[in-house]
C-alpha cells in the first residue's frame, strides 16, 4: 500500500536558528524519532523534506529523508519551485512563511508580530510578511500557532478564521541535550554571581532596559551578562552603552549557553513582544529563577514560576532583579517552580499534536475524526 507523502518545506536549512528554525528542528527530530522506533502514529505516512539547492545546515535525521531539488534560492524558491516539488503531497511550512498559491498546506504562524511591533523590523519586510500573513489566513486550511496569545492576534489583525487556528505548544528538552561547556563562564571571567540576559539587539527585546536596570542597581556583588547577537538585515540596530558591570558575550554555542542558564543566579527577560519565549523557558528547564515581561505570551508559559517585570518600567526590572539576587531561599523556590512549569512542555507532545492535526487535514478529516479512526484500527 502506498505512504501519503507528508512534504516539509525546509528552507529554513538556509537560515540562522533563531526560536522559529529551533522549533523546526527540534519538531522534525522528534518525528525522526517516531518513525526511528515504528510508532503507529507515522505508520502510513512518508516524510520528506524539500531544500532550495547549495549548502544548507544538517537536520541530522535519519529517517527522514532531505531533498535538495528545485530552480531559484529563497523566496522565490518558496513562492515557485517548491509547490510543484509537493504536488503529490500535503505541505508542511514550519516558519512563518509558505507559497502563496498553494491550497493543500499547514503554515505555522508563531506570531503577529509585524503587527504588535511594527518598529521592529524593516519595512520591506513588515510589509511582505502583512501580506503573506492575511493570504495564507485565507488560503490555507490549517494555522498552527505557538500560545494563546498569537492566536487571539492572528485573528484580530489577519482576520483568520478562529476554526483554523490549533495553538501547539513548544518543548524545551533541546536545550538540556546539549551539553555543557564548564569552563566557559571562567574563559569570560565571570567569577562572581551573574544576572544573566539572552537577547538580539532588536528594540522588542528590550536590551535598553536591561543596562538602565544594571545602572539603577550598581555594583551590589553581582555582574550582568547579555548572551546573543542580532541580525542586521532583519532587525534595526539600537545603539546603547554597556555599564561596567554588564557584560555582553556575543553569540554563544548552545552548550555554553546551557552552562550559563545552569550557574545563572537570575534569569531576566523584559522582551516587549513574544509570541512564545524559549529563553525563559530554557532558563526555568535549567533551573534558573526567571524574571520576566507580563506581556504577550510570557504569562501563558511561565505561569505562576517567575517574577514579574512591567518591561516599560526599568526601576521595576531592578527591584525584581534585586528581589531575587538578595534572596537564596526565594532562589531555591522558584528553582523548583520553574522545573515543574517546565516540565509540562515537551518536543514529543509537540510532534503528537501535530502529527494529529497534519494527518487531518492531510487526509481531508478533522482531527478528532482521525483519532476515531486509528482508535478503532488499534482496537481491532
């Protein structure tokens, strides 16, 4: 009996991973993983990622199989070559940007943030991503977003359809899997307690905020240290001067990363806007205590683990950040809170839900539908 052909666009291979290409990678190893070990819910299906041509980063499936194929790089690659690549089959497009003209596809949105923090990006690029959103809301019979919160605004500012919208949650085991670097912090002479920050230099992720919370609390016995980079073609830059006690590492590998998330005093994220938020939910992961935005998504999947911050307020910032660096019994606390709020995100529920809501509509049936079926087919 033939497989249905569940193609993934992959053209994120090009790209740097920022939180969009990890919850790619992330997801489709998961998968991997399920076909690696026979699980009924792939039983029937064929997956096979389709590439632009010319080097790309390595997914590191083994079962899955990375099909370089197709005339044209990037968009136009996307929007030309790659619909008539999954003709025989139903698409996947995991980072915010599918074919136009193409019908039989999912698209994940991760979020609205083109239209929640317009400043934030160029305007060549808010504007195809308005466009591409609003038409995909309208052509595509599946969005898949990553919380509550993106969904309520891809539907208020793109005008899609609540019923198309499935709101799938990320993991965060990626980021205990990596390794460790123990030698890192002391190569960068951290040899006090850090604050520690993991930001671009985008304004919505607010890094004026965090050196204006460094200066407002001075030397107290602890340093700050901003860990990432920026992409110039995406983000505007933002010019702000580091005091002496902040530190800013630059990009780091994710086993140095893990590293700072597992010796971190605090955590602390004032983004504006997030349509997820893995850093935080890495540091919780890592046992870190976190303080965080009350913006966005970020109350959905801290809970009720962190601090709160108003990002608009750095004094605010500063005394939650004071709160916890003079506190080891509040430390010990919201360690244990944020394992357990952590815990309840996992890559394999992930790929579960997913899975679900892709064969649905891969085979034309609603989701519950298709569980009926495979329940009935597993009782016989």
């Amino acid at each position: 009996m033939s497989k249905t052909r569940i193609y993934i666009n992959g053209r994120f291979l090009k790209a740097s991973v920022t939180g969009v290409q990890r919850y790619a990678y992330e997801l489709l190893r998961t998968i991997d993983q399920m076909i690696g070990r026979d699980d009924p819910v792939v039983r029937g299906y064929e997956f096979i990622v389709l590439a632009p041509t010319g080097e790309i980063h390595e997914l590191g499936t083994r079962h899955m199989e990375v099909r370089q194929a197709g005339r044209f790089g990037g968009q136009l690659w996307e929007q030309i070559s790659l619909p008539m690549l999954a003709r025989d089959g139903f698409l996947v497009n995991l980072c915010n940007a599918a074919p136009l003209l193409r019908r039989r596809q999912a698209v994940t949105l991760h979020d609205a943030a083109v239209y929640s923090v317009p400043d934030t990006y160029s305007t060549t690029f808010k504007l195809w991503y308005k466009l591409m959103f609003r038409t995909l809301g309208k052509t595509s019979p599946l969005i898949l977003t990553c919380s509550n919160n993106s969904k309520d605004e891809l539907i208020r500012y793109c005008g899609i359809r609540a019923d198309k919208i499935r709101v799938i949650y990320h993991g965060k085991e990626h980021v205990l899997q990596s390794g460790v670097a123990p030698d890192y912090p002391r190569q960068q002479g951290l040899d006090r307690p850090f604050v520690l920050a993991v930001s671009s230099r985008s304004p919505n992720k607010n890094f004026r905020s965090i050196v204006r919370a460094a200066e407002l609390i001075g030397d107290q016995g602890f340093d700050f240290v901003i860990a990432g980079g920026t992409n110039p073609k995406i983000f505007k830059s933002e010019d702000t001067e580091l005091g002496e006690n902040v530190r800013h590492v630059g990009y780091v590998e994710d086993e140095e990363l893990h590293t700072l998330y597992e010796q971190a005093s605090c955590f602390v994220f004032p983004s504006f806007y997030e349509g997820f938020g893995f850093p935080p939910l890495e540091a919780m992961a890592c046992g870190c205590p976190v303080v965080v935005s009350d913006t966005a998504s970020l109350p959905e999947v801290c809970g009720d683990a962190v601090l709160y911050c108003d990002p608009n307020r750095p004094e605010e910032i500063a005394a939650k950040i004071a709160e916890v660096m003079g506190n080891p019994e509040l430390q010990e606390q919201m360690r244990q809170k944020g394992l357990a709020q952590a815990a309840k995100f996992s890559w394999e529920k992930c790929a579960y839900e997913t899975l679900a809501e892709v064969k649905a509509h891969a085979a034309g049936r609603s989701a519950n539908q298709t569980a009926r079926q495979e329940n009935r087919k597993a009782e016989a």
